[in-house]
C-alpha cells in the first residue's frame, strides 16, 4: 500500500493559499479517484480517502504543517507502510512558481511540514515533491507570503501545477519513485 500526503493548513482561512497546494493536490487526487475523505483511524488528527483498487490512500493532516509528522506517523503505522511507500507533497517558495522537483530522500530544506515529518519518522528515507510556490517579493516576509492566496495571473500557472503533481503521486504509486523522478524533475516539464 502507499501513503500519499498533502501538507497544508486546516480551515477555510486557508484554503486557496500557497501553503495548501499540498491539499489541493490530493483532494484533486480524491476527485479523480471518487473517494470520499473520512476521518482517519485510530484518532489521528487527519482525512483519509481511499483509492482501494489501487492499494493506495491520500492524506491530509489536520495538525496544521508544523506539526504533520505526528499525524503522518500514526496513518503509517495503522496502514502498515514502510517509508518507501510514502510520498509527501509540500508547497516551496524556493522553487519557482508551477516547477516540481521530486526526490526519494532528502533534508527538510528549511521546510517545517517535512521538517516535521523527518522528526516523527526519525528518518529523511521517504519520496517527497516540492511543488513551485514562488518566493514573491524578497520585501515580503516568506510566512506572509506563503500563506497569501494566489494572484489571478499566477492561477492558472498553479492550476496546471496541481494537475502534473497529482499525476506523478498516481505515477508514484504503480511505478515508484524514479519514474517520477526522470518524468517530472525536468525545467523543460513545467514550460
């Protein structure tokens, strides 16, 4: 089974944000699949939708992204997934806007969700897509600029953006990691 994970913040004042795209993305995934979010097993502080004909589930934490990792660990551990079957999907003001950037492992990079996520886990061995967000004005502090909505003309870039990364998370789950990797890593991809 895998375990796909969008990292965002709960609440309406969130949604839309760039924090969320992480959200926006298995709730895409949970469109195109027809399954329904439920409240996660176990009394862990998340939704969970099923896509059982593929052995699959999309999560989105309810801890808020600085505290995933709890949420994260507690829906690994009642599915029984290894760290290689977790794929997480975070929003990166680093990257430039619509850009993904895949990997199988890897540090936090300065990102509290996965920094969050590595600290439950105890370990950075899991697959991960950083989704472009864009840095905006370097005027701007990053937290205001993270959770600030998108700007109509950054709308469709994003739009776009969500539908390649949910299909690289159905891609990671038949295929893997590397797959994604060499599909979607590309600068030529995001064009």
């Amino acid at each position: 089974m895998k375990l796909i994970v969008g990292l965002g913040n709960p609440g309406r004042r969130y949604d839309g944000t760039r924090h969320n795209v992480g959200f926006d993305i298995v709730d895409l995934l949970a469109r195109r699949h027809r399954a329904d979010w439920e409240s996660a097993p176990r009394g862990t502080d998340a939704l969970v939708a099923r896509w059982r004909s593929a052995g699959a589930a999309f999560a989105k934490p309810l801890t808020f992204m600085n505290l995933s990792g709890t949420a994260v660990v507690g829906l690994m551990q009642f599915f029984k997934i290894e760290p290689a079957g977790l794929f997480v999907i975070v929003d990166d003001a680093n990257i430039e806007l619509g850009r993904l950037r895949a990997r199988a492992r890897g540090s936090a990079g300065g990102h509290n969700g996965l920094k969050s996520v590595i600290g439950s886990l105890g370990s950075e061995e899991f697959a991960r897509l950083r989704v472009g967000v864009g840095r905006g004005d370097d005027r701007r502090d990053l937290a205001d600029h993270v959770l600030a909505k998108f700007d109509a003309d950054e709308r469709a870039i994003v739009g776009e953006a969500v539908g390649r990364s949910a299909d690289a998370a159905e891609l990671f789950i038949t295929e893997g990691i590397g797959p994604v990797m060499n599909r979607y890593n590309r600068k030529e991809d995001a064009e």
